[in-house]
C-alpha cells in the first residue's frame, strides 16, 4: 500500500476541528438577556437575583476589571427540539486560551440553587435532557470580569492588579446567547477521532497499530456527510468500534487520573475571588460526579472548605454529601496549599493541625496523604512532620519545572533531616492540569522512571485556577482510554487508592536524602520583604501567645483565648499560601496582607499583655525592672520562659578610632572604616579577625535583576555579572553606644544602626531602606575568612548543610538559597553565624583572593520586579541582621531565636518556667493547652544541634499523667516521669532534629 498517513492526519485534524467539534451543538435559537453591574464588591446570591436589570445583547461591551456583571437569560426550548437534549450556549466573549485568568460565572436558578460554572472551556448550561418542547428557560450568571493579567505576552506589567489602579475600561464583548441542541452522537463521534488521532501522532510512524488506526479514520471521515454530521455520525463511529475495542498490552503504563482543579488560594486576583472560583468550580465537580458514575474528584486545601461553607452554603452542601458519598475527596490535610520553605516548623505543623481538624469535623475523615503539587520547593524537614502528623504518602510535582536537573525518580522514599522517610510521588505527566491529551499520556509512560519494576502514575485531571476543573470532554477520553491498544492505560481512581497500589509495586524504592531543592523560583525567598515581615513576626508572637496563656491559664485559671488564638492561626496559615508569602501575587494581595498580618499583631500583643497581666507583669511600664523571656534561650541572665531580673549586660563602647569608628566589647572588636564598611571583625576569644585583610563588609551590593521568565518568582545566575558596589556614605557618625551609617543609591537611601547586643556577643546592624528602584536586587555582602565547603542553614527543627562550590551542576544550580532565622559559615575551630529578623534569602560562594579562599556571604534584601505587582516592594522597609563570631550551630541557634524572640521589658512579679529543659540542644517550640480543649498541656521540644540528647524535662505543675503525642497532639503511650517539689521531671532522649511532643494531663 501507498504510505498516506501524513495526509490522514491533516484530514483528520482539519474535519475534526472546522466540521466535527463546530456539530456538537446545533440548530441555535437566540435568547433574550438582560444585565446588572455591580459596580463594587460582589453582593449576595439574593440581592443578584432580586436586582434591576437593563436589556442587552450580543456585541456589547461589559465587565470593567474585577467587578461582578448579574446576567439573566429568558426563552423557551422551541417546539421542534422535543426529543432532544437541549443545552444553553452562553459566551460572555471567552479566549479558550485563558482558561482560569479571565471572566468567569457561576450560573443560578431562579430559585438560587447553584447549577455549574461557566469558563472558556464550559460555555455550556444544561436545560433539559429530554425536551417535550416549550419548555421555559431562566437563568442568572453571576459572572466576574477578572482581567488577563498573563497575557499571550506573559510578565508585562500592568496596572490592573488593583481595583484602584485597574482603569473603567469594558474588558469582554458579549458573544452570543443561544438555545441549542446536544447532539450526543456527535460528542461521542468528536471523542472517538480525537482520542485515536493523538495516540496516532504519539505512535511510531512504522508501527502497524499506527497504521490501522490512521486506516480506520480514513473510513469513518468518509462515512461522515459533512452537510449532514448528525445524521451520519453513528456511520462513522461504526467504522472505529474495531480500532477502539483493541486492548492495551499487559505491561502498558497505568494512569490513575483523578479530577482536579488546582485553584491558587490567591494569586492574579483576590482572596475574595478565590472564594467564587471555589464555588465555581466545585458547583460543575458535583454536577459531573452525579452524571458519570465512575468520575473521583478530588480538592485540597481545608481554608477552601471553610469558604463556600461560610460564603455559598447552598454550594457546601452539595460539596458534603458528594464527600460523604466517596465521591469528592478531601486531600493534603493542610489549611492551604503553603509554601514550604519559608513557614517555620511550628506553622508547618499548624497548616497540618488545622487542616486535619477541620476534616475531621466537617466530614469525620482524615487525610492520608500530603498534596502539594505548586509550591516551590520542600523542606528538609518536612517528611518527619508528615510522618509525624500521621501521613502516609506525600505528592508534588513542581520539581519537573527544574531548569537544570532532571530528578531521578517518579516514586521513591523521601528522607528528611531526622532519617523519617515518607513515599513520594511526582506525575510523570509533567503537569497538575492534565486534559488527557494524547500527548501527556505519552509523557507520562515516556517520563516515568520506575518502569522497570513499577507501572502507576498519577494524573490531577482538570482546568485549574477557575477554570472549572475536569470537563465532560476529559471524563470522555479517559474512557477511550481505559484499555487500548497503544496507550497507556486510564483509570479514575482516588488518590489512597493510587498510593496503596504504587507501594505495593515498589516494597523497596529508591531513597532522596535532603531538601528537593527547585531549581526555579529562587527569588521567593526575598520578593515582598513586607510578606516575609508579616509571617516572621506573626510566627514568634504566636508563640509567646500561647506560650504566656497557657501560663496564665495553669496557674491563676486566666481564660485560655482558644477562638481568638485559632483565628490569629487561620490567618496566618492562609497568609503562608505559596503565591503570598512568596511574594507572587497582585498588589491587592499584598495590600490585603499588610493590614491582616498588623491586625493579627495587634491581637497577640493584647493577648501576651492580657496574660502577663493576670500573672501580676506589666508590659510597656513606665519604669521597667524586669525582662519577659518567652525564648527557649537565656537572654540577659533571664532564664528560658521566665520573667525576672535580668544580669546587668556587658559593657559595650562605640568610638571614633582615627579615620573610622570601633564597636567594642569584651568578646568582640568591630572596625569600620570612614565610609561604615567592617573591615576588620576580631573575636577575642580566639583572636580570629573574621574580616580577611584588605576587605570590607558590610558593603551594599546592587544588581541588575531581570530574569527571563517570571519576574516577581526568578532570578538568575546572570544577575551575578552585573553588579554595583555601594562605596561612599552620605554619612557616618556616633550615636550612642551605635554608628550610624547614612548612603543613597539611585533614587533610594539606606540608613544602618550598627551596634553590639546586649550580651557585647554579637553585631547588630538595624536597616532602614527607602526602595525605589526598579527591576534591581540589593544584597549586603560579608567577605570570610573562613575556609568552608560547605554553608549551613537553618531549617524547621533543625539545619541542612549546602556546598559552597559548584562542582557539580545540582550545586551550581544552588545559587540561591534559604535559610529561617540563621546561616553559618564555618570550617573546624571557628565560625561565623548570620541571623535575621526577617529575610530569608542568601548566598555564599567561594573566592580565591592573594592565595586565600574566602567565603562571600551575603543577604538578600530586596528586590523591585514589575510583574505582578509593579509597584514591588517600593517605600520604606526595616530589617535586622545580626553577626556571630567564632560560632558554631548551637550559637547560631541561640542568635536566631534572640534576634526574633528578644525579651521584653517589663514591671512586677518574677516568674519561674513552667517548662524547663535541661540539655541546651533540647529546645522548647510550643506550650499550649491541648487543641480538644481538654485543659491538656501541650509541650514540644526539638533537638537542634544535629546529634542524640538526653535531657530532663521539667514541669512546674501538678501533673497527672504525661503521654507521648504525634503532631496532631492525638495522645500514644504513657512516658516515664517522677515527681519533684512543685511537679514532674521527664527524661527524654532524642535522636538528631527530633521532635518530640508532651501531652500533659494535670492533676
């Protein structure tokens, strides 16, 4: 036979989408519609359909950015549509190309009952399945006219982040409005040519199954009338049963697809609209699981729940009984989908805490497994927290968006920094969007690296961001899919059940040790330093919080604020979504952020002064005498978690030497020169002068920053070539026990307060920025005199160690990285620790300068991008770093939890811990009462020094039992303990970065 096959392709393509897809709906009938502009803020369901409305029609204009249009469509189903299924076409001026980042609906009866969204890829409303003919027609769409923001030109920037800034431009043209039959033969004829032509294109061009499959199409295209697709598709169908009923072989690839519409909490538009993409969305999830017996859908994201249960309760319950018909299920037990480098330890175990709970409440389930497909990278740290919550299997994908590194496994064991291992799996489809496309099924076989002892992979299978999640189309090939000869095959299936299978099949799987770093999205760690701010202050007020009520509470029977400390955490998890904290969002966002994370301050620093107070101290007194330590550190003489006197600090001198100025104390000897750089930094314990001769630190270093993708989330390698160093100062002078260093530097002025701490250990340089740059990255830069290989940096519960060579390409992917409170810098004998308050990037690289290697570290500190937000982090912003000389980790620990838990000043009674732990390298992360109310005592405690420890744990309560807890504080077995004067002592041993937590009965 002749080889045409490049000819029945073209063919194919062309029929199916000029003639095929067009037939689906056919024989329009106009409708009459009416409209509503909000003209602000969304309103209630009933308002909307009690409104006034003005006639309108196809061609007009509607929808400034970010307001809500009412639409009403009126008619009857005509006469001669009896007997068929009819369906309203509704098109408010979509771009299938945009699909969740432009106007969306969600339609209404006329009774308010939610019926499904409308989307670019769904213009469609059902009506009736079978229709008598006259029947009437009445809708109302709620529709939002979210603007594009991702344009096919993507990262430009634009102004229409924000209602304010957003213009009163009309953005979407109403298309059409019309009554329509389904013409269910050519839905399925449509799906049948789809589905075999791309498996066609994805098969070898000398396979035979190829060549039968293109064979077949030429026979059902010619059995097709064009002029009469409905009338001959069942003819065409007819000529691919054979093609189509072929099994797949034993061995084929299996695909566990699972519906799913990754729905960013916030991003390029606003909480608020999150709220309606939620509703949305799962309005068309619950229609299409009660019209395919076999669809699994499933949705993350507690916070996301608690939404439309608050918001659009008509949409909650039928979401309930979907999930407790096993139908809809809830994954990822966490309150968002957060980031997952930048939140501290207790916060990630929050996210769990309160995820979980609220599952638990609403539908009596628990999650069993960790979903995390779009955050941008993963801690170290983060498999003993999920195996310590309870999870079984954890899942992203985001690591395919490496730019270097291709990772090695589909489905392995991930082992964290404490030697817990969890299973893990990333779809080898490459996407959290998946369609079922012919070319993401190939990919999923192709990528997949188990293959030869494994055979599953998992499929999210939907349009995300509110774009409506899986559509009927997607459900249709997957039942092509399910067994065909040539392709891998498709089974809808929920998660656990996928994860059951997958370790089954690989009783031993691969390990990865350590962080999966990404390599992308680096300049998250820095991008919106007032995010990075919020999140850090709100995290350590947290703690005090809770650490002072739960005193308070034992000890004079002072109301433990359990609703108000649960609302601070909703807002502070839901603020750690990974495009908020990460800096991602539009301005809304982030305008939004500022004031909820100040509001948040204010209520814990009602509630630690509420606390204090009824245990007889009194904060911000006129004639202070005491410090309030609420650290799990001595500060000041003042023991961890105690209020008392504190030890009269070392003396601390600031003075002009010559050309320059000297910060000095009895542990340390700071030289700046004329223009406020360090240019020597002795520690006088050891005599190691920090500072390699002839350099400065302390230098402000600025750099072009304008990666080539992703403004507000990248940067790259490049930005290192194009540098400009700070040299002159405006001004250096004395004030006090302070130098004060002033610069400018383009249209933005810097001003420093270097001093030492109070103990005299350690120097603190306190920076206001006034940024006003653009498309610039501002770093402070330390040269070392150390010879190190290695940089170490703080992770929850724990540090990870990082090559500071690029030896290998995953190292010199690594050019930026995080740590939380501090990074170290050391070789054997002598270190150097840096702290911040509240920054989280940083970098460090080896030089080779006169003959010596020195270690240039330095501090991210701001950026300027002008996508999303063009306005980036423009205005003044403070923040603190600190510096420790001859340190090692347990004194950068010690640094890290001083600059951001300093004590406080205070007046009136001292006060013992009521928790002690003996072994330094056991730290105390949360006192708390029990989540159940029970009146329980809730203790953590870490190891954070990297080896085994044992210490005693001492209680200063009347205690009834103490019992081992998981993270979720669900109590296991009894703990040894013996009682002493005023409680218990515990003995605990721990392995290296454990953590372990207390449930404490008291008597």
């Amino acid at each position: 036979m002749h080889n045409n096959q490049d000819l029945t392709l073209a063919r194919a393509v062309r029929v199916l989408e000029e003639r095929l897809r067009p037939a689906i709906h056919s024989r329009p009938h106009p409708l009459m519609i009416a409209a509503h502009r909000v003209g602000g803020e969304p309103i209630a369901v009933a308002d909307g359909l009690a409104a006034e409305y003005a006639p309108t029609q196809p061609g007009e204009p509607w929808g400034r950015a970010w307001d809500t249009t009412w639409f009403r469509v009126t008619g009857q189903v005509p006469a001669e549509f009896a007997g068929e299924r009819v369906e309203v076409l509704l098109d408010l001026g979509f771009d299938i190309n945009m699909t969740g980042f432009q106007a969306e609906g969600l339609v209404y009866r006329a009774d308010g009952s939610p019926v499904r969204s409308l989307h670019p890829r769904a213009q469609w409303i059902p009506v009736v399945g079978e229709a008598t003919g006259g029947e009437p027609i009445e809708f109302y769409v709620e529709a939002a006219s979210n603007p594009v923001l991702l344009d096919y030109v993507p990262f430009q920037p634009t102004e229409k982040g924000e209602w304010a800034t957003a213009g009163e431009e009309l953005l979407y043209r109403l298309r059409r409005a019309d009554v329509v039959v389904f013409e269910t033969e050519v839905f399925e004829l449509v799906h049948d040519v789809e589905v075999l032509l791309q498996l066609a294109q994805q098969l070898d061009a000398s396979s035979a199954r190829r060549a039968r499959i293109l064979f077949a199409l030429d026979r059902a295209l010619d059995a097709v009338d064009l002029q009469n697709i409905a009338g001959t598709a069942a003819a065409g169908r007819a000529e691919l049963v054979e093609v189509l009923s072929s099994p797949a072989a034993p061995s084929a690839h299996r695909i566990t697809a699972v519906g799913h519409a990754h729905i960013d909490s916030a991003w390029l538009w606003p909480l608020r609209e999150t709220v309606r993409k939620v509703a949305r969305t799962t309005s068309s999830m619950v229609t299409l699981l009660d019209e395919h017996d076999d669809f699994i859908y499933a949705m993350s994201s507690a916070q996301q729940y608690a939404w439309i249960k608050e918001h659009r309760p008509e949409v909650y319950a039928r979401v309930k009984q979907a999930v407790a018909d096993g139908r809809f299920v809830p994954v990822g037990g966490m309150w968002v989908e957060a980031d997952a480098v930048l939140p501290g330890g207790e916060a990630m175990i929050r996210q769990f805490l309160y995820g979980q709970r609220f599952f638990r409440d609403e539908f009596g389930i628990e999650c069993r497994g960790a979903w995390l497909p779009d955050s941008f990278g993963y801690s170290a740290a983060l498999p003993q927290l999920l195996v310590g919550a309870g999870f079984e299997w954890f899942l992203t994908q985001k690591i395919s968006w490496n730019e270097r590194n291709i990772f090695p496994h589909s489905s392995f064991h991930w082992e964290g920094i404490d030697g817990s291992r969890i299973f893990t799996h990333f779809p080898s489809m490459d996407t959290y969007n998946s369609q079922l496309s012919g070319d993401e099924v190939a990919r999923a076989d192709r990528n997949f690296k188990e293959k030869s002892i494994g055979s599953s992979s998992l499929a999210p299978t939907g349009w995300g961001d509110g774009g409506g999640g899986t559509t009927r189309e997607m459900i249709a090939r997957a039942k092509r899919l399910a067994d065909l000869e040539g392709s891998a095959k498709v089974t809808w299936e929920t998660p656990d059940a996928f994860f059951e299978r997958a370790r089954a099949e690989l009783p031993e799987p691969a390990v990865w040790k350590g962080e999966l770093y990404l390599e992308r999205h680096r300049a998250t760690y820095t991008t919106q330093h007032k995010m990075k701010q919020g999140n850090r202050r709100s995290e350590q007020l947290l703690f005090e919080a809770e650490l002072w009520a739960s005193v308070a509470a034992v000890r004079t029977g002072h109301p433990y604020p359990y609703e108000t400390l649960d609302r601070a955490w909703h807002e502070v998890l839901l603020l750690q979504f990974h495009d908020i904290l990460p800096g991602t969002s539009i301005a809304w966002v982030h305008r939004e952020a500022v004031v909820r994370y100040a509001l948040v301050a204010q209520t814990l620093n009602q509630i630690i002064a509420d606390s204090l107070a009824a245990l007889g101290v009194e904060l911000d007194a006129a004639e202070p005498n005491l410090l309030v330590n609420a650290a799990p550190i001595a500060q000041s003489g003042v023991a961890a978690g105690a209020v008392s006197l504190p030890v009269t600090p070392a003396g601390t001198t600031a003075s002009v030497a010559g050309d320059g100025f000297v910060l000095a104390s009895d542990a340390v000897r700071i030289e700046l020169d004329a223009a406020g750089h360090v240019v020597s930094a002795v520690d006088l314990a050891s005599g190691r002068d920090a500072i390699p001769a002839g350099e400065r630190g302390n230098l402000l270093q600025l750099h072009q920053d304008f990666p080539n993708l992703w403004d507000a989330w990248d940067v790259d390698n490049s930005y290192r070539t194009m540098r400009r160093d700070i040299e002159t100062a405006d001004e250096v002078r004395l004030d006090g026990d302070a130098i004060v260093v002033r610069r400018s530097f383009g249209a933005s002025s810097i001003e420093q307060r270097l001093s030492l701490s109070a103990d005299g250990r350690a120097l603190l340089i306190d920076n206001t920025v006034d940024w006003q740059e653009t498309e610039k990255f501002l770093k402070l830069a330390f040269p070392i005199d150390v010879f190190a290989d290695t940089a170490i940096a703080e992770t929850q519960f724990g540090f990870q160690s990082r090559a500071t060579h690029d030896n290998t390409s995953w190292e010199n992917a690594r050019f930026e990285t995080h740590a939380q409170r501090w990074f170290l810098v050391q070789e054997p004998g002598f270190g150097v620790a840096f702290a911040n308050d509240s920054t989280y990037g940083f970098d460090v690289v080896r030089s080779q300068r006169g003959g010596t290697v020195v270690s240039d570290v330095r501090f991210s500190m701001l950026r300027a991008p002008r996508f999303p937000d063009p306005r980036t982090d423009l205005g003044v912003q403070q923040m603190r770093f600190a510096l420790a000389f001859g340190a090692d980790p347990a004194r950068a620990t010690e640094l890290g939890w001083a600059v951001n838990v300093p004590a406080r000043p205070a007046r009136g009674a001292e006060l013992a811990p009521l928790v002690t732990s003996s072994d330094p390298r056991v730290l105390i992360s949360a006192v708390k009462l029990a989540d159940d109310r029970s009146g329980d005592l809730i203790v953590r405690v870490y190891e954070a020094s990297g080896g085994r420890a044992s210490t005693e744990l001492t209680v200063d309560l009347p205690v009834a039992s103490v019992r081992a807890a998981d993270l979720l504080e669900r109590p296991g077995d009894p703990v040894a303990h013996s009682a002493t004067d005023d409680g218990v002592s515990v003995g605990l041993t721990l392995r290296p970065f454990q953590v372990q937590t207390l449930r404490i009965t008291r008597a």
